[in-house]
C-alpha cells in the first residue's frame, strides 16, 4: 500500500480533531455518525463537516451506509496519518523515504529519524489478502461486533515492539527499536540481506549451526519466534543472521510450544536442504534443548503487552494457522531462487528415521555423496561432474 505522506504538512488541527474524533468513535461504532464525529472533536456549526468531505476527498476516511444512518469509517491510510502525526512530533520520524518491503501483513518504509539518520518504518496491515480469509467474527471480539483490522494491527505492532527491546536489551541479534504508535514500529536500519535472496554460502554448516543456536537461545530465555525462517532471518555481509518479525512469537509455556519450535526447526532444515544441498543429522528436540533458564516472556507481559492483548492475538494467529500459514513459508509465496530444484528437495524427509531420531542416509544411492563438514555436521549432497572425475582418477 502506497503511503503518501505529503498531504500531511497541509493537514489543519481541526482536520487531526475530526480523524481522531472517527478514530475514538470506531470502538463502540462500526460506521461512526457524523454527529458524533461533532461531538467527539468538539467542533459545532457545521464545520465537522467540512473537515469530513476533505478527509473524504484525501481518502482518509470512508463514506458508509448501513440500514439506519450514513456514517464514516476510518481507512488505513488515515491511521497511518495519525500515527505518522504522533511519530513526527515525537521526533522519531521526520520525513518519509522509499519503500523497501511489502508483504502481506505489513508495509516497510526507509524514514529520517533524529539527526537525519535513517531507520526503518514498519506498518502492519493485517486484513489484506491472506487474511480475509479468517471469518468476520471471532471469540475474541465482541459479539456485537465486526473485528477491527485496525485494532489487530495495534496489537501486531506492539507485541513486535515489546518483543524487540526486551530482546535487544538481552544482547539478542535483532534491530535495535526505536519507537511505536499505532500499528507502526520505528526499528534501526540494518545493512544486510534477506537469507531468502542468499544463493550461496561460504559455509552452510557455520551457519546452520549459529540458527539452530538462536532458536536454542531463544527457548532458554522462554521465547519461540513462530515463524523462524528465510523470509524473517536478514544476513550481514559478514555472515552474522539478524531475526526480525515477532508478532507470532510466543512462550514456551504456550499450549502449542512444541509444536511452534519443531516447525522453526523444521523451517531451517528444509530451506537449507533446498537452498545449500545441505543436511545435518544434529538439530534441537524441545523436550531436550529447551529448558527454561530466563523469563522473557514474563518481561514481555511486565511492559504493559497484557495477556489478555497476547491471548487476542494469538487466537488470531491461529486462526490464520487454519487458512494455511502452518507450513514453512506458505503464507510467503514460492522463491524464485527454488524453481529449478527437483520435486525430491521440496519437503524435509519425515521417514526413514533411526531409532534416535536422526536420518538414515542410503550410502549406496549413486545420486549422492554422504560427507561430514569440519563442524561435525553430515551433509548429503548431490554428485557432480567433479566427484565422477575424481572417482574416475582414483
């Protein structure tokens, strides 16, 4: 979604009065009346409605007709004025550069911070594409009501928030955070690479080893990230990974824990079989390389991200789970990078398992070569025109 901030600096207070009047509105008004509107922004004699047609003509807001009345509907791009008003005289943001990232619950933007640095702004929009999919009505809002994308993408925004700085003060490899208000989350600027657009690796095991760590490291500290792979790992130019994306992490106390670690796992295994020809027979089991040793995530629900916002959102996500986002990168699309790898490469081997859970490999399959890398780690791989000439010299 294209965020066009330069009608922001023509903006009036009384025109802020009136999208922040819709904005309060909303929470007990699906369609907000326009004398509420005047009442909510104090402003009498008919000049609400003035400011009501030029949000209108900006597409700030919505016109909407129910059974009953005419109403208004505040639109993403209105809250993103609202939040970018509140950025802004913060400091945090000062003007607004190119978009970097799309996807399909968020919008990525290169803004100016203090001093002119740059840093990075992230807009959740959850309610696009994969997620009309969920129904309209869920145990988690009220019964009375339509869900509100606008309030899941707060709650998206500032679990990512509380996440990242707690995760940061503990020396984690994620962006340092900045600031959040709304559905935005202002984050440092990294220099690095998505892992998704890497095709090549000096060393996949060293690096293989140092994800599998961090997924380690993090259920030590009680954390699971959820949606631990090559879309959300960035790597630097000199090989060191940066997580991002936290809106699905959740405790290892969580019902599902389990199962949400085995499938970051998993995420990392199967990519790097795909991606690197590259498969290690060592990799974490929760019930064995899990034991909570810190309390993040008891951290998290002491900075004011509540269980009942994480129960929201969780039951959320879950319900996204259903509409196909269990799968390793399902909800991401298919990587051009993959389209020319066989049929055979495209899901982790879940048979042919030994006893202690780890692969058998077939030694007389001509079509591979069963090798151990310097870090201990067995790598299958496909043969290649140099291994039959070196075989053949031998």
């Amino acid at each position: 979604m294209r965020l066009d901030a330069k009608a922001l600096r023509y903006m009036s207070n009384d025109d802020f009065r009136v999208l922040t009047a819709i904005e309060v509105g909303s929470r007990n008004h699906n369609i907000v009346p326009a004398p509420v509107i005047a009442q909510l922004s104090h402003l009498r004699g008919g000049g609400a409605n003035k400011h009501i047609s030029d949000l209108v003509k900006r597409k700030l807001i919505a016109t909407e007709q129910n059974a009953k009345y005419k109403g208004y509907k505040l639109v993403y791009a209105g809250y993103d004025y609202l939040a970018l008003r509140t950025l802004s005289k913060r400091g945090t943001v000062t003007s607004v550069g190119n978009q970097i990232g799309v996807g399909k619950e968020s919008d990525i933007f290169v803004v100016a911070g203090e001093d002119e640095s740059e840093v990075v702004l992230k807009l959740h929009r959850l309610g696009r594409q994969s997620f009309r999919n969920v129904k309209q009505k869920r145990d988690y809002f009220r019964q009375d009501q339509s869900p509100s994308w606008m309030y899941m993408s707060r709650l998206s925004a500032q679990k990512e928030y509380a996440f990242m700085k707690v995760l940061h003060e503990h020396g984690f490899p994620v962006p340092t955070p900045v600031d959040q208000n709304r559905h935005c989350v202002v984050m440092e600027f990294v220099e690095a690479f998505p892992l998704r657009q890497i095709s090549d690796v000096g060393d996949p095991g060293t690096l293989y080893s140092t994800l599998m760590d961090l997924i380690v490291r993090l259920a030590k500290y009680g954390l699971i990230h959820g949606d631990f792979n090559e879309f959300n790992i960035l790597l630097k130019d000199d090989g060191t990974p940066v997580l991002i994306d936290f809106p699905q992490m959740v405790s290892t106390s969580h019902l599902n824990a389990e199962y949400y670690f085995n499938r970051d796992v998993d995420c990392i295994r199967t990519f790097f079989k795909r991606r690197f020809n590259y498969e290690s027979m060592l990799y974490p089991k929760f019930g064995l390389d899990s034991n909570k040793e810190f309390d993040l995530d008891v951290q998290v629900a002491a900075s004011g991200f509540t269980k009942k916002d994480q129960s929201q959102l969780e039951k959320y996500m879950e319900e996204l789970g259903e509409s196909g986002r269990d799968e390793c990168s399902s909800d991401h699309g298919v990587d051009s990078n993959d389209d020319n790898d066989d049929d055979d490469d495209d899901d982790l081997d879940s048979g042919d398992q030994d006893s202690s859970g780890n692969e058998d490999f077939d030694d007389d399959d001509e079509d591979y070569i069963i090798e151990t890398d310097k870090l201990g780690n067995t790598i299958r791989r496909k043969r290649v025109d140099t291994d039959v000439q070196k075989e053949d010299n031998i």
